[in-house]
C-alpha cells in the first residue's frame, strides 16, 4: 500500500507537476506530461472543493494537493487518485495518453483492493500491470 501510494502516485503526480527530480525530467522538453502551475493551484482549490461536500465515512478532510502534500497520508493518496484525479485531471494534460495511462492505473489499483479475485481475474490483472509499467517507460 505504502509502495504503491506514497512513492509511485506521489512520484507520478511530482513528475506531472514538474518537481520529480527537477534535474532530472525525463523527456521534458520533447513530451507534454507537465501540467502547468496555474491548472495544478485550481486542482488544489478543487481538491478542497470537491472533499468538503463528502461524508467523513468516506473520506477525511484533504488538504490542497499542491500545498498540503506534506499531511496527505497513504489513505489520501489512495482517494485523491482514484476517485478525484480521473476528474480533476480530465481534459489538463496536452496529451491524451498520459490522461489514459493515469486511468489505467486507477483500474489496476481498484481491481487490487477488491475483496476477492478469480485466478483468471489476477492474470488478467498481471497483464494489466505488466503493459501499465511497459508503457510507463516508454
């Protein structure tokens, strides 16, 4: 869960935002992931927006993703990527496919914390997971 939450989301979302190791971007200049400050402060606003009118069964207060990362747990991790970024980062990227590889993540981390899975139903997630990497790389 840590894993997965704390490091690859938290990475993919620095990544989008330009801070992933700023020295370091990988393909920055001839590829368009990096969503630009001023959509990620409204992401923020929408973030706090969004969570204010949701049961506290569902999830805690959310703090701006932009400036409260810092008191986001893995649990907010976990909601703010499954169930507000395929909204909040609908339509923000200049690239369509990097909007469709975030939704292929999503898929593959709701299929994960389901409460029981085939063992047809795992080796399709294994696929799923294995093309989700493949395409990360390229």
């Amino acid at each position: 869960m840590h894993l997965l939450l704390e490091n690859v989301v938290q990475n993919l979302v620095h990544l989008w935002m330009g801070q992933f190791k700023p020295e370091k971007i990988v393909d920055a200049g001839s590829e368009d992931y990096i969503i630009p400050d001023h959509i990620w402060a409204k992401i923020g606003e929408e973030t706090v927006d969004t969570v204010c009118y949701l049961p506290s069964s569902f999830v805690r207060r959310l703090g701006n993703i932009v400036k409260d990362q810092a008191n986001y747990t893995a649990e907010s991790w976990a909601f703010w990527f499954m169930y507000l970024a395929p909204i909040l980062l609908k339509g923000r990227f200049k690239k369509d496919v990097y909007y469709t590889h975030l939704c292929s993540l999503v898929g593959i981390m709701k299929t994960c914390i389901r409460y029981s899975l085939t063992h047809h139903e795992i080796d399709d997630l294994e696929e799923r997971i294995i093309n989700w990497v493949d395409e990360f790389e390229r």
